[in-house]
C-alpha cells in the first residue's frame, strides 16, 4: 500500500512533472507556429505585376462622351430611330423601340502619338493617353447598378461571392505584413455596399478594409487609434495581454476559420496603428508631388488625396486598393438620366488626380509593375433617355481602359457598332476582364477556386477568358 502524501509533499514531489508538461507545451508551439495566412503566395505562373489600383466610376461615365467617337452620333443627332434598350427589353421584352439619337456633349479629338481618340471631358488625361489601354467592347450583366455593381465586384448579379479584392488576396496574399492587402478607399453604402469588398466564403482574413466613404471628405479616409486616450505603454499591455488570451483560445479550438480571421485582425489593426499613418499621411509628399495631383484645388482636392493614398498604399504593398468616385445618394455620381452637362463637374474632379496618378507612378518605376484600371459598372445610351437631356444605362457597349501592368500602352481594343449602343467587335464580357486581370497578377482564373457548399467556385464562375491581344 502506498504512502499517503500530504498536499505539500505531493506538489514539492512532483513539481518535475509540472515542467515537463509546461516544456512539452512550449516544445510544441515551437514545432508548429500558426501560418500566417496573408503571407505572401506564389502565383500560378510568372506575373506582369504586383498590384491593383481600381478607379471605381461609380454610375456609368458615358463612353459615347469620353472615349467611343462615333460620328453617325453626330451626323443622326435628333433623328429618331430604333433601338434595342436594355431596360425596356428587360420591363417589357419588347425590342427596336424609338429612340431620339443624341450627339456627344463635348468635342472628340486624336490624342497623343497613338492618335487615340478621346473628348475634351478629360484633358489631363488625355496628355497621358499613351500610356492606356482601352477595350470598347466591354459587355457586362445588369442594367440597374446594384446588380451591375455586384457583377463588377463580385462576378455575380444577385448571389452572395467573394469581390475581387478577396479573390486577389486569397490568392497572393499580402505584401506588407504591417498593412491590409485589400483596402477600399470611399467605398459607397449602396448598391451591394460591403459586398463589394467583401470575402462572402472565403475565410473572414480575406475582406477589404474600408478607410472612409463615398460622399465624405477624405480626411475622413484614416486608420482610427483603437484606443486613443490611452499612452503608448498601456496600449502595448493591453494588446500582449489580448494576444496572451488569444493564444489559449486558439489551442483550445484548433481548426477554427473564423477565429483565426478575429485573432488575426486584431494583430494586424495594432500592426496597422503603427505603420499606417506613415503611409497614409501625404503631408510628407512634396509640394510638386501634392499640386501634381490636385490637392490644393477646390475641385480636385478631395479625390486628388484619395488617388495619392493610393499610390502610397500600393508603394508600400497593399496588393488590391480601391478608389471610389461617387456618394451615397440614390443616383451615384456619374447616374445622369436627364442632365448629362453634369458629367463635366464629375469630370473635372477626377480628371487632374487620374492623370496625376498615372504620372506618378511611371516616374516612380512602378507603373509597369501596377495595373491602373478605370471604369464604371456599365456604360450609358447613345439616344436620349425619354426623349430628354440625359442617357440611361448601357451594359451593352461600353468602354474601360488599364494602365501599366503588362497592358499595351496607346492601344485600342474591340468595338462597339456605328452609334455605340452594343458591343459587335471582339466583345469583352466582364468575366473575361476579370480574368484578364487575374491572369497579370499570376493567377489562373480557372484554378483560382475556393471549395464551398460541394462545389468549387471561383470569380468568373463557368465563364471567361484571357484577352491575349491586350497584352505585352
């Protein structure tokens, strides 16, 4: 019969064995860290860049007013002649309506050694056309803007799927381990809001940041101190604390996705405290750098800032930054149903820091290792919408063009018919954008799957294909 042992001699006679469960512990947190899953990936082959900056035109700018010249427009204005209206078709299913043609508000010109034909509604860039790749045959789904809204983020009109932003992320991951690797800039509360940053079944680690909203000054576009009042060493206490905390929860339930995602957001949200004001604050930029933007201008300021945190964000490897320009109101932005003279004020905020964007970043040698894309969810009508003075929504034919990244500078892709109402030539379908995209960043649009609810997904869901003749 074995000795009785009172609680002291007990505890002194096996304090050994406390410590080897305590090394064994430790031993085994060593032999397997938890995997950061924002880490930088390898794509699936070689990549002609690194990043995204997506200028979002939210509403539709008109392309028969900025980049698709057609002179029938001109020559028909205020004729009367059947069309295939998207909106009517979809009310109705009636086609070949009446329609009032309707003549570009501003002049068209040939610009740069490309001779690429643009109007006077954006001047600054046209001085950069050189450098842009246009596709006028873009072809998307939807006719309202949320469910065109959706299928430019998201691939998709009406389901719940990851943006694009997500996809990129989960795929490649991030560049700085200090700041997200998906940031929206401005992002609007409408149609398909956080939707269109958000990872829908991808793990939560994947969803855009949003830094501001649309409508707001962008001022307003900042990493917030989680908690301000407190001084710099109570901060660091609370957070070792938090992560001490975090640690136990995590060996407690290993496996756990959406856990995960929460640990690892709030390290990464001290981690953004510490590093993102430096990158996002642009007083440290020259005054040359700031006026070449905008900035300083009442009516380019505020976008002007928005596209310079842009270019610091990519700079310092956010892989995936957004820019919205809109607001928040039932119409965006460039939504001018029955006063197209508007599209100039719209013009004319963004048009100075676009340019200022692409000057930017070619002189800074980033240029070609970065696609600049623009463009809006659709495009708008070459007839007046009711017979007024504006033009409703095309998703038809319309025109977007890419920046840098691999792209053909001072090229031109595609074609819509002789009034601009519907892609005919070399039709460039949204999922095929898409792919294209994912394609310069390294990524197989077809391999880029995340396995949920039985099925594989992926952003260009069954479609799409890569636009080989826009590419360097």
């Amino acid at each position: 019969m074995l000795p009785l042992l009172s609680r002291r001699q007990w505890l002194s006679q096996t304090a050994c064995g406390f410590g080897a469960l305590a090394l064994a512990g430790l031993a085994a947190r060593a032999a397997a860290p938890r995997v950061n899953p924002l880490a930088a990936k390898p794509g699936h082959h070689p990549a002609k860049a690194k990043r995204i900056i997506f200028l979002f035109m939210q509403g539709g700018v008109s392309h028969v007013d900025s980049y698709d010249y057609k002179p029938r427009l001109i020559a028909d204005d205020g004729k009367q002649l059947k069309f295939d209206d998207a909106r009517i078709i979809a009310n109705t299913g009636m086609r070949g309506t009446p329609q009032r043609v309707m003549k570009p508000l501003w002049k068209f010109a040939q610009h740069g050694q490309s001779g690429r034909w643009a109007s006077e509604l954006f001047p600054e860039v046209n001085k950069v056309i050189d450098e842009l790749c246009f596709i006028h045959s873009m072809k998307t789904e939807g006719v309202a803007h949320g469910p065109a809204t959706l299928f430019l983020h998201c691939g998709a009109t009406n389901f719940v799927r990851p943006s694009m932003g997500s996809w990129v992320l989960y795929g490649l991951g991030s560049e700085n381990e200090n700041l997200p690797g998906f940031i929206s800039i401005a992002p609007s509360t409408g149609n398909g809001g956080a939707r269109n940053y958000g990872n829908a079944f991808l793990p939560a680690i994947y969803q855009g940041t949003p830094v501001g909203r649309a409508g707001a000054p962008a001022s307003e576009a900042t990493i917030r101190n989680l908690a301000p009042h407190l001084p710099p060493r109570l901060r660091q206490e609370h957070f070792e604390l938090l992560r001490d905390i975090h640690a136990e929860q995590l060996r407690a339930r290993p496996g756990d996705a959406e856990l995960e995602a929460v640990v690892a957001s709030y390290e990464l949200a001290w981690r953004m405290q510490q590093n993102a004001p430096d990158v996002m604050d642009i007083s440290r930029e020259t005054a040359e750098t700031l006026a070449l933007y905008g900035i300083g201008e009442k009516a380019t300021d505020n976008f002007g800032k928005q596209c310079l945190m842009a270019r610091r964000l990519s700079e310092a490897g956010v892989r995936y930054v957004q820019v919205t320009y809109g607001d928040n109101s039932a119409n965006p932005a460039w939504d001018q149903h029955s006063n197209m003279p508007k599209h100039a004020d719209h013009a004319k905020a963004v048009d100075k820091p676009i340019a200022g964007l692409i000057t930017d970043l070619k002189r800074r040698g980033l240029l070609d290792e970065t696609i600049v894309w623009w463009g809006g969810e659709f495009g708008r009508t070459p007839y007046a919408q009711q017979n007024g003075t504006g033009r409703d929504h095309n998703p038809g034919g319309f025109t977007v063009w890419l920046a840098g990244g691999g792209f053909k500078p001072g090229f031109s892709f595609g074609a819509t018919d002789e009034f601009g109402a519907a892609a005919v030539e070399n039709v460039v379908h949204m999922h095929d954008l898409h792919a294209t995209i994912l394609h310069q960043l390294g990524l197989d649009h077809e391999k880029l799957t995340f396995r949920y609810a039985g099925r594989d997904f992926r952003l260009t869901d069954v479609h799409g294909r890569v636009v080989q003749d826009i590419i360097n």
